[in-house]
C-alpha cells in the first residue's frame, strides 16, 4: 500500500500545475500524480489548439475572467524562461455582418473590464494588421493572443516535477474506486492520502461522484477536428470570426501555430464517447448509453440553441462545407491547399443535469478530503499557472482545518 499526503488524479495541465504549486509552498509534503496514460498529454492537454487566450470573451464575475490574464502572462513567462516555442502574433476577431458589431464591443467592454489590452480598429486599421483578414466596418485586435506547442509545455512541468524528491508521477495508474474516506484503489494498488485532488479531465465527473462530488453534473464530450492550409504565408495573425456569448464555443477560426503553421477549426461536433477521436477506436458502450440520452435531452430542449448547433457542426464533417466556413474570414485563399485532417480533440463540457444547460465557467467543489476540479475547459490551459493557485488556496485551507 502506497501512502501519500496529496494525492492528484490525472496529470494533464492543470493537475501537474497544481502540483507545482503545491511542491513550491510545501518542499517537505509528498505529492503523486496519477495518470492512466503510459505517458504525458495524450488527451485535452496536448490536443487542444495552443492558443494562449487573452481574457476578452468572460464575464467579469467569472473564474475565467479572474484568472485567464495573469495566466497568460505566466504562462508566457514560463515559455520564454524555459526556451518553449511560442509566437506571440496576436488576434483580430472579425464581423460578418452589421448585426454582430455590437457583440464586437461587447467583447471589448469585457476585455476593458478584465484589464486586457484591447482595441476596436476599422477596416483600414485591421488591413494593416492582417492584410488577409475580412471584416464588416470593425474588427478586435488582441496584441497579448499566443500560440504554444501545448505538449511541449505539458511534458516541461512534467520532466521539472519528476527532479523533485517529494513529486512522483505514477503512469498506468487508473483510479478505479474510493475506499472509505482517505483512501482509493488503482488498478494496480491501494492508495492512502490526506487530500486528493481531482484534475481527471474527461473522466472529472466520474472520479467527483466516488466522492459525493458533483452529483448533479455530468461531463458531455465534444469533438474538435482542424484542417492543415499548407501555406503559411495565408495570416499573420490568428483571426476569429464573433462567437455566439451564449454559448461556449468560439466558432470557426485560422490559427497560427508556433512553428509557424496555420490550421482552420475547430468543430464542436457532439461525441458520443468520451475518447471519440476517430472511428471506433476506444469505442465505450457504456458510455455511449450514458452520454447520448443526454444529448438527446439537449436536443429536444434546446437548450444554448443546440439544434442548431448540433446540426450546423455536424455538417463539418463534409469537408467542402469546413472549407466554405473557413473562407469565408480572409479576402483571399487557396481551397487546394488545404491539406489532412490533424490530431483530433475533446473538450470535456460539463452539463448541469437539474437546469438542463452546458457550464461557462469552471467548476470546483469540495467534499471530504477531496477537491474536484468538474469543469476545465477552454482557457484552462492558458489558465493553469493561476488557476492552481487558487486550488492550491483551497487545498491550504481544508489540511489547515485538520490540524
């Protein structure tokens, strides 16, 4: 039987930038990580786009909003101190049509109020920014926007945390259930801790509800898919089309990687398991028969619109549509050079079962000797650095009770 005093079920971003934090305030306390992967970042941490977010598009009075700008400073910090690729090209958000001008300042009140640095410029300004990219009247432009390589990150913190002599990384290691109150099983031991800490991305949901947690959520599956353009002289910047406020998907956008790429997406197509990334490869019954009445319920809600949704994704999955809904953001390009589909994703969105709607915000609750992070979605990558120390504040809290 292993014994530990923190214990963190999954080691993707956030759980190994919870450790960090946790071994830098407490060097004497042992902390493992368990990670049912036999390495890092095989799902949302090192499948998501790269993007560094700025923090124009929450809600002032969200988490989002509270953390996602000093996250991006220290995030940047850490990539430019540790010699991570990153291209700090910056954003420019772009109109379709008149009706979404006002949604444009919208989102520069939000930036304004977030402390984001943030300007609304005309067309002429927006040509000198980004020659390519199409608007109507207005655009935002995001100087503080980045692309990193988000593997490349994950598996830095990762390499720092396993040189520590109280930090240890257990791979291959599936929490499979809870023992009493301080104690669970893998599928390999027994485990005993003073405070665990649930960081289980896809699998938050199932890890909270062991513990009491999070009884009224469970965690609905999304699939991203973005297309290669093989010349990377089309943008400069990244360039995002207005986004529906009121729903938690930005839309379709070009993104301009660190090492120079440029890809369009994503989708948000709904999945019907929660490592639907292609075919039938890790195909889950039983969670097929768990995660498709609640789309069905959804559907027949429509609940943020997600017919709509539903059916405006899913047509993505023809490759001519993707194409037409990517063009339609700059002034000129090649439909022959888009190239293969790249690396798949899944965006973990908690859904609230009692008020039948998707969470915006991110989701953390306490039960015993256990916090469980339920909801990480985007920017929770670029959020991380500053997100963990407000869990790390909690966890603080609760072991200083015990003593």
């Amino acid at each position: 039987m292993l014994n530990t005093d923190i214990l963190i079920a999954g080691a993707g971003i956030v759980g190994l930038s919870v450790a960090r934090e946790i071994a830098a305030r407490y060097p004497d306390i042992t902390i493992t990580i368990l990670e049912k992967e036999p390495t890092l970042a095989r799902h949302a941490s090192g499948r998501n786009s790269g993007v560094l977010h700025a923090g124009f598009y929450y809600s002032p009075d969200s988490l989002k909003a509270k953390f996602v700008v000093d996250g991006n400073r220290l995030l940047t910090q850490y990539c430019l101190e540790n010699g991570l690729s990153i291209n700090r090209c910056g954003k420019v958000v772009v109109a379709k049509n008149e009706n979404e001008i006002e949604s444009l300042y919208e989102l520069k009140r939000r930036g304004d109020s977030n402390g984001v640095a943030i300007e609304i410029v005309d067309e002429a300004g927006l040509s000198e920014l980004e020659p390519n990219a199409k608007t109507v009247e207005k655009a935002l432009y995001s100087p503080s926007t980045s692309t990193i390589i988000p593997s490349e990150v994950v598996e830095c913190i990762g390499s720092s945390l396993m040189k520590k002599k109280n930090v240890r990384i257990l791979f291959n290691e599936r929490l499979l259930k809870r023992n009493g109150s301080a104690s669970i099983t893998t599928n390999s031991q027994k485990i005993t801790f003073s405070h665990l800490i649930n960081t289980a991305g896809l699998y938050a949901d199932k890890v909270a509800h062991e513990f009491g947690a999070g009884m009224k959520y469970s965690l609905i599956p999304f699939k991203g898919l973005y297309l290669e353009y093989e010349s990377p002289d089309l943008i400069r910047k990244h360039i995002y089309p207005v986004p529906d406020i009121d729903n938690p998907f930005l839309g379709m956008h070009f993104t301009k990687s660190a090492d120079g790429h440029v890809k369009a997406g994503p989708t948000a197509i709904p999945a019907f398991w929660r490592e639907n990334y292609s075919g039938l490869s890790n195909f889950s019954l039983s969670e097929a028969l768990e995660i498709l009445p609640v789309e069905a319920k959804l559907f027949a809600h429509n609940s943020f619109n997600f017919r709509k949704i539903a059916f405006e994704e899913l047509r993505k999955y023809y490759r001519k549509n993707f194409i037409s809904l990517a063009s339609r953001l700059v002034k000129t390009i090649d439909e022959r050079k888009f190239g293969r589909w790249l690396t798949p994703g899944i965006r973990a969105q908690l859904y609230n079962r009692k008020q039948c709607r998707l969470e915006m915000d991110f989701v953390v609750e306490e039960a015993e000797n256990s916090t469980h992070v339920l909801n990480a979605v985007s920017p929770a990558f670029t959020c991380a650095f500053s997100f963990s120390r407000f869990v790390a504040d909690e966890v603080e809290k609760r072991l200083n009770k015990k003593r």
